[in-house]
C-alpha cells in the first residue's frame, strides 16, 4: 500500500449548494416560514419537488408532506366515526 500519495476526495459535492449542508440559520428560516398558514403547503410543495432545492430541505418537505397526508386522512376518519356515532344515537 502506497502512503505517500495524498488524500484525494471530491469537493465539488461539498461546494454545490443543493448537496451542502443547511446552516443553522438555514434551519431557522425554513420553520419560521412553516408556520405561516397556507404558506406553509405552498413553500412545502416548491421544496419538495423544485431541482434547485437543497436536498435536506427537499426530504423534509417531502417528509412534512406525507405526515400532513397521515395527518388529514386520520382527521378525516375521526370526525366520520364521532359523526356516525352522534347520528346513531337519535
């Protein structure tokens, strides 16, 4: 084994702004405009299929979006089932 060859690694990965990793400033942006209704699934949809996104916020939107998806269809199953409950007691 050769040790005298110096350590050779691609940082182009590293300097492209869709692979770098969000600063914590980034992160704080990002949940600061998440809590802005109907903004929120606006900028959620954009990150999540935009090509220019950075691909941490890209999976957490995608991530955010299946939970609102988890979180809807349940909603929508509870108030059916409290709703058939109510009318069946008339």
């Amino acid at each position: 084994m050769d040790n005298n060859k110096p350590y050779e690694s691609n940082n182009e990965d590293l300097l492209n702004s869709t692979t770098a990793p969000m600063t914590f400033g980034d992160w704080m942006l990002t949940i600061l405009l998440l809590m802005i209704p109907l903004v929120n699934i606006m900028l959620l949809f954009v990150w999540a299929f935009s090509s220019e996104t950075n691909l941490n916020k890209k999976n957490f939107a995608k991530a955010q979006l299946i939970f609102m998806g988890i979180g809807i269809i349940l909603s929508i199953i509870f108030v059916s089932c409290s709703t058939a409950m109510v009318m069946n007691s008339f």
